[in-house]
C-alpha cells in the first residue's frame, strides 16, 4: 500500500527541502504502535518543544502548514499579494521567487497566526 507521503514525492513538484522534510517528519504508522517511544528515548520533552513551536512561522514553514495552523487561504493570499501556487511550497521560497521581503511577509503572517491561537 503505498502511504500519502510517497504519493507527493512520486508525483508532486517538490522541492529536495520539502522532500528532506517530509522524511524527517513521517512515522511507519503500520509499524508504529500508540505508546512507542522516541527513538532518542524521550518523548514528552520533544512533544512539548513541537507545541511549542507548531504556530510559529519559520523559515521553513509551508503554505500548508499555515492552513492547517488556521489562517484563511484569502488572508494568505492578501499577505503575499497573490495566489498560493502549491500548497506545498515553503513561504520563504515563495518571497524570493517574488522578490519580496520575507521577515516583513513573517511578520504579518505571524500576527494573523496570533490572532487565532
């Protein structure tokens, strides 16, 4: 059976960051039981530094990931003066193609991220 994570890097447009990202970022849930523990042996620490951290924008944060922290696409989309052209793509990478300012876009994206949580 092949999982959602190998159906986008077989077919999505994804850059090797994304890619790298989401082989860091994706557990084997066939052979991943509820109470496994880290492989570093310490999971509450690691839970609670990725709650932390989960509606920060950063430089590696995606539209995607915006989304699902709560942002509206429209919202997004009057931040950055355009359409998301793949949900997928890093908002950092999005700026430079587009010549804007990224600390400037984070901010702003940051301060509607706030609004919500």
């Amino acid at each position: 059976m092949k999982t959602g994570v190998n159906i986008l890097k077989a077919n999505a447009d994804l850059t090797q960051e994304q890619i790298d990202y989401l082989d860091t970022h994706t557990i084997d849930i066939e052979n991943h039981s509820e109470g496994e523990s880290d492989p570093k042996g310490d999971n509450s620490s690691e839970a609670d530094s990725h709650n932390e951290n989960t509606n920060m924008v950063r430089g590696k944060t995606t539209f995607r990931e915006l989304l699902d922290m709560g942002v509206p696409e429209d919202v997004i989309e009057v931040i950055i003066g355009g359409e998301i052209p793949n949900h997928l793509m890093l908002v950092r990478d999005y700026c430079a193609e587009n010549e804007l300012e990224f600390s400037t876009i984070k901010a702003e994206l940051q301060a509607e991220v706030d609004k919500i949580h």
